[in-house]
C-alpha cells in the first residue's frame, strides 16, 4: 500500500468514527440550497428570467460547497501539526506529496459525495434538474474537483506556514463569507455594482458557478465552459505556484 | 572503537541570530543509550531534528549509521525509528489501524506485516488491546502504542524525545522497562529528555548540552564522580567552632579523606573517596578527638549536582525560568 492510500484510509477510518461529523458535513449545503431557494424565491434575477431560483441556486451551492471543503483541506493537517503527528510522518520515508495527495483526494471524495447529494435531492425535493443529464453531472464533478485543487493545496499551505489553528480560523472565518457575497453563486454578476462586479471576476467562485450554472439550466455552451475552466485552471496554477512555494519551506 | 552510529562534528544551526546549535560534536556507539540532557532552548531539540532530517545544519555534518543526514535523508529515515514526546497515535483509530498504518509508511513487506505487529505490541505489553480504539487508551497504553508504531521497521537506532513526559509512575516504569529491552535487542537509542531520574536510570553516556555548546559527556557514574566524591555531613554535639575545628583536624587524618568544608550552619561537609566503611571511621575519629556527633549523613552526589557544576544552575530552576520566559514572549506576540 502506498503511503498516499495509507493516508487516505487514515482519514476514511476516522469517519466511521465521527458519524455525527460526517451527518452534518454531508447535510449542511442542503440546509443552504433549502434556505436560499426559499429566501429568495420571489426575486427576478436579470438574466436568468423564468429559471425557478432553486434550479438558479443549485449551481452556487455546489461551488460554495467546494470552498468550504477545500478551504477546510488544512484543518485535519493543522491538528496533526499541532499535536506531533506530522512531525513523525515527516521524519517516514515517504514521498512528501503523499501528504498533500491523500488529503486533496480526501477533499474530493467528501465534495463528490456532497455533489451528489445536493443534485439528487435538489431534484427531488426542488425540482432542480439538470438540463445536460448525467453527462453534465460528470462535467459537474470534474468542475468541483478542479475548483477544489488550488483550494486546497492554499488551505494547507496556510496550515503549514500559520502559528496555530486560531489564526487559521480567524483567516478562513474572515474570508468564507466575502466569498460567497463578491460571486455569482447567489446572484447573477449583472445585479452588482461595477466594483462588486470586478471583484467578483477575480473571485473562482464566480467561474465554477458559471460553468456549473450553464450546465444545469441552459444546456452545453462551449465558450462559457472553456472560459469559465481556463479562469479556474489559471487560478489553480498561482495557487499551486503559490501553495508548493510556501509548502516546500516547511516539507525540506 | 567501531564505526559510530551517531556522530556529528562541529554542528552548527542558527535561528536568525541566535545560535540554537553552536558546535556540537556526539559520538554514539552502537547499543548503548546516550541522553541529550539540557534545559529547554540548549539545542536538543535542533540537534534532534537535524539527525533526524527535518532540519538541515547551516554547516557541520551529520552521520546516522554512517549516512550522512544532508545529502541522503531518505536512506536515513528507512533505517530510524523516531517516537516524538507528544502522544501521537490516532485516537479515531483502533490499536491495530495506528500499526497497520505506520507499517505503510515504512513500507513494511505484506507478508511479515502481521507477525511484525505482533512482536511490536509484545515487546510494549499491549496484547489484547490491540483491537481497541485508542480514545479509551491511558496515557501510559498510547505511550507504548507509539513506541510500538515506531518499531515495526526493526529500525537500528531509535530516536526518543521525552519518553516518559507526563505518564504515571507505574507507566514510566513501564515505558523504561520498554527502553532497556530495546537496548538489550541491539538497538541504539538516543534518548532527549528533561528527567533526572530517567537519564539516570537508562543511559549508558549522558551529553549535556548548554547554550548549543556539548558542555560534558561521560556516563552518569563519571559525571557525578567528577563532582568530588560522596559527602558526609557531620554535625557536632554541642557545636561551636572549636568543635569544628577539632573535627576538621581529626577527619583530614583519615585516608580516604578528599577534602572538608564548612557549610556556614555549623556542619562540616567531609568529601570521601567512595567507601562503605567512612562513616564508623568518621564517627570513631571524632570520638577519639573527644567530639561529640549530633547527627551524620552520607550522600552520593545526584546528577542534578552534575547539571548545577555544568550549566551554572539548578535543573528545575532552569526549567522554570524557561518555561515563564516562554509564557512572556507568548503574551507579548
């Protein structure tokens, strides 16, 4: 067994450990979808006229839900920072990236697992349907991964290089909601004022939800898919430029 | 001497302009236990981690079993076995996961993995509790589980950082039961830590480190032999100077008499060469002086003596004053 897939099932282990962590770690993004669907079910949205917001939302809950699993990706890494646990690993013989393979793969199971489930039931219950089936629930996930890889790689780059985990959360708890506001997971971009706008732009949440939304109400638009990804591949590229630059100071 | 399973020379790390690690030279044979001893901030913990590959030294080298810890740190952590001070195993995971996963990680055969761990949780006393998670350890079973973890590459030279730190009395013994029978397979063993009576009671050779500088090595019987003897303290009945100086003059006759000194609260320190029979001779001395003897102890020289003689102060005091040092700076961040 390689040490990445000894890692991961460290972590897998744990979950059957911690049912109640896992029940409301895969029930939270419902909670937004029936939330938000419900919030803001009477609004007209510019641009997406006659969409019901439910089947509007579905595509900025699942972006949002990516943020918030790979921006959690360090947290696991901190503790065992903190607690002498990683100390040990690195002094094993294993490869460095082990590390951060098993815990970017670990990230992407709970996201796919956390997809599935809000489409399934957002279906379901809301009604959301997916306009390009389940190809496009492919292309969904394979969106949420590659949004969730630069995320992630950042999240334990700051786990890595931070004093502790207060300043982690402070940091994240800081960020997560600006977030979520300066996209186009809630509303589109044409609502907001210009600044808000180019804000937005600079923020990948804004381009996993548009890749994410074209898919699921209009159909496949190839130039906001290749748009849309090449913005999120370009982010992961700075991210990982940045996460492996910080990462490798602590990992000689 | 045979080729050293440890060795540094002129080691040197600095952190920004203090110099944790200032010139260490360590020599460690194979088999024997050698223990890092200093106060917090004298470079242990640099030095450990560099042997152990999560440092690299700003100049000096390095060698575990003869490979050097800079330019071939991979070979080096195939053939260590480190078990850190804090308790680290998964307590989400059973006895067995922690093993299994550490048997991943050092790339243990499948085929031996099993007997492997069975001989590992033997060696701890942890039979039977394997299947367990490890939130309903004690402290003292999650000790040894981590040793346990740390074995199961049959490394030749183990790394221990504070074995016994925080544990019962009943697990320390335990845990140091443990150590020794690591030494007594073959396996060399470089032990940090803070305990006296630790220190004392499992190394072969004691390195005391001050200020990143090696100030003594020897082994703990020399260490404390270097102090000048064992002491008699006695105390005449009634006191008075002359009484004291009759005594002086009569205890200096005796051969195995090092030296006296007075302790300014009217006893007189007598430092001997190692001897069961000092004190009937003491007392017959002063008798035959017509002084009489109040009270009259006999103490061996303790290795905190040793630590006070090298690093200028006591111990716990060290302990303490690096520890409040290190609760100011935390504030003032």
């Amino acid at each position: 067994m390689s040490a990445t897939t000894a890692l991961l099932a460290r972590r897998l282990h744990r979950l059957k450990r911690e049912p109640f962590n896992v029940t409301f770690t895969l029930s939270q993004p419902l909670i937004w979808l029936l939330l938000y669907s419900n919030l803001m079910r009477k609004a007209t949205l510019p641009g997406a006229e006659g969409v019901p917001y439910p089947t509007f939302m579905l595509a900025g809950v699942i972006a949002f839900t990516v943020f918030g699993n790979s921006l959690a990706g360090g947290i696991p890494v901190l503790f065992d920072k903190e607690n002498g646990f990683l100390t040990r690993l690195l002094a094993a013989p294993i490869p460095r990236s082990s590390i951060l393979l098993s815990q970017f793969a670990y990230v992407s199971m709970l996201t796919v697992a956390q997809v599935l489930l809000i489409t399934g039931l957002g279906a379901l219950v809301l009604g959301a349907r997916i306009e390009t089936g389940v190809p496009g629930l492919v292309a969904i996930l394979a969106i949420s991964t590659l949004l969730g890889l630069g995320l992630t790689v950042l999240s334990l780059a700051l786990a890595f290089s931070l004093h502790g985990h207060g300043e982690f959360f402070a940091i994240i708890g800081f960020a997560g909601l600006p977030l979520l506001f300066l996209s186009s997971a809630l509303v589109p971009l044409e609502t907001m004022p210009d600044w808000m706008k180019f804000a937005a732009w600079l923020n990948p949440m804004t381009h996993g939800t548009n890749a994410i939304r074209s898919l699921v109400i209009r159909g496949w638009e190839w130039g906001t898919l290749l748009l849309s990804i090449g913005v999120i591949a370009a982010f992961d590229v700075v991210f990982l430029a940045l996460g492996l630059r910080a990462l490798r100071k602590r990992l000689a | 001497m045979g080729p050293a399973v440890i060795e540094t020379k002129d080691l040197r790390k600095k952190f920004g302009d203090v110099a944790a690690v200032d010139g260490v030279d360590l020599r460690v044979e194979k088999g024997e236990i050698l223990g890092l001893l200093g106060p917090n901030g004298a470079g242990k913990t640099t030095t450990t981690k560099i042997l152990i590959t999560l440092l690299r030294p700003d100049s000096g080298s390095a060698s575990v079993l003869g490979i050097d810890v800079t330019s071939r740190p991979d070979e080096v952590r195939r053939r260590l076995g480190y078990v850190p001070q804090e308790l680290t195993a998964d307590v989400y995971l059973t006895g067995t996961e922690n093993l299994r996963l550490f048997a991943a990680l050092y790339g243990v055969p499948p085929a031996e993995r099993d007997r492997r761990i069975a001989d590992a949780l033997a060696l701890v006393a942890l039979e039977g509790h394997e299947g367990k998670l490890v939130r309903t350890y004690s402290g003292g079973m999650r000790k040894k589980l981590d040793i346990a973890c740390g074995l199961l590459h049959r490394p030749d030279v183990v790394f221990l950082d504070e074995p016994s730190l925080g544990l019962d009395v009943a697990s320390r013994r335990a845990v140091w039961d443990h150590v020794l029978g690591l030494k007594a397979s073959g396996v060399t063993v470089f032990l940090c830590t803070n305990g006296m009576d630790e220190a004392e009671r499992l190394c072969d050779r004691i390195a005391i480190l001050d200020r990143g500088k090696v100030v003594a090595t020897d082994t703990p019987a020399e260490l404390k032999r270097g102090l000048g003897g064992d002491v008699v303290t006695v105390t005449p009945e009634p006191s008075g100077d002359g009484e004291l100086s009759r005594l002086d003059a009569a205890v200096r006759a005796l051969p195995f008499v090092k030296s006296t000194k007075a302790d300014g609260n009217g006893a007189l320190l007598v430092y001997v060469e190692r001897n069961e029979t000092a004190l009937p001779r003491v007392i017959d001395a002063a008798r035959a002086a017509g002084v009489g003897v109040g009270s009259l102890s006999y103490s061996q020289p303790h290795l905190d003596d040793v630590f006070l003689k090298h690093t200028g102060a006591r111990f716990d005091e060290v302990e303490r004053k690096a520890a409040a040092a290190a609760a100011a700076k935390k504030r003032r961040r």
